[in-house]
C-alpha cells in the first residue's frame, strides 16, 4: 500500500516540503518584523517605516503554505482516509444489514406473485393463462399480435387492436 509508483513523485514532493518551509519561514519571520516595527512606531510616534512589510509577508505566508501541504499531500490524505475507512464500512455495514432483508423478500415477492381470476378470485401461478378454479381466462391474448394483456383490458397494449 506504501509503495510509490513513481520516484519522480517522491523527489517533487521532498522539494515541496524543503522550498514551501522555507518561503513559508521567510514569509512569517517579515510578518513579525512588520508587527514589531508597527508596535515600535507607537512608542517613537513616527510613522512605521516598514508598513509595506506585510504586503509581501503575507503572499509568502500563502504560497509557503501551500507548497508545503503539498509536500504533505500524500501523509494527510492517508492519515484521512485511515480515520474515515472505518467509520464509513461501518455505515454501510449498517445500512445494508437493515436492508437485505426487505430487498430479499421483495425480490422473492416479485417473483412469486400470484395473479387472481378476474371470474372467482382464486389464486393462480403468475405464468397461467386459465384459471385453475373456474377455467375462464387470466389473460387477453390479442388476436392480432398475439401479446398477452391483462384480463379486464378492452384493447391490445402492443398494437392498439381490440380485444
């Protein structure tokens, strides 16, 4: 699982980690001197000479950041993915414990569901044709296409011809 499929990768991310620490460390240590030298000019009462400062800390802040997650990518997602892998087998395991039972008897409900004469109401075999009661038909068959319809239909669902 820990293997790396390609060097290249391993050798972008360590340069990553190095250049993003370091544009990251440039970019907080002029932040502090911006800070220091802002809180300084109180006390002298002159204007903070280095008020820029900031402006380009805190781009250097950003960018350091963000070479630097991505020099870390691979950890934190693993690390991610090790705390959320359990947590979410055990949410399926739930949810299809308490499932598998409703959709195995509607599956076998489908199946075996019995068609009820249109004549007697008596319980026949969803594949029979007649009746087993009284013999009259459980289902149309169009005289011109020769498709089976329901008992009570009045025109073929296929071609539309009466029945």
């Amino acid at each position: 699982m820990n293997k790396i499929l390609d060097p290249k990768n391993e050798k972008a991310r360590k340069k990553f980690k190095i250049i993003g620490l370091i544009i990251l460390g440039i970019g907080l240590t002029l932040f502090i001197i911006s800070i220091i030298s802002f809180f300084t000019a109180f006390s002298s009462m002159e204007f903070p000479r280095l008020i820029w400062l900031p402006f380009i800390a805190i781009p250097l802040i950003a960018i350091g950041s963000f070479m630097t997650k991505l020099g870390y990518m691979k950890q934190m997602n693993s690390y991610v993915a090790s705390q959320t892998a359990p947590v979410t087998k055990d949410t399926i395991n739930y949810l299809v414990d308490g499932t598998s039972d409703t959709i195995a008897n509607a599956i076998n409900n489908a199946k075996n569901t019995e068609i009820a004469c249109p004549n007697c109401q008596t319980l026949n075999d969803p594949d029979a044709l007649y009746c087993d009661n009284c013999g009259k038909a459980l289902k149309n068959v169009c005289p011109n296409c020769q498709t089976l319809n329901d008992p009570d239909a009045s025109y073929c669902k296929k071609c539309g011809g009466k029945l």
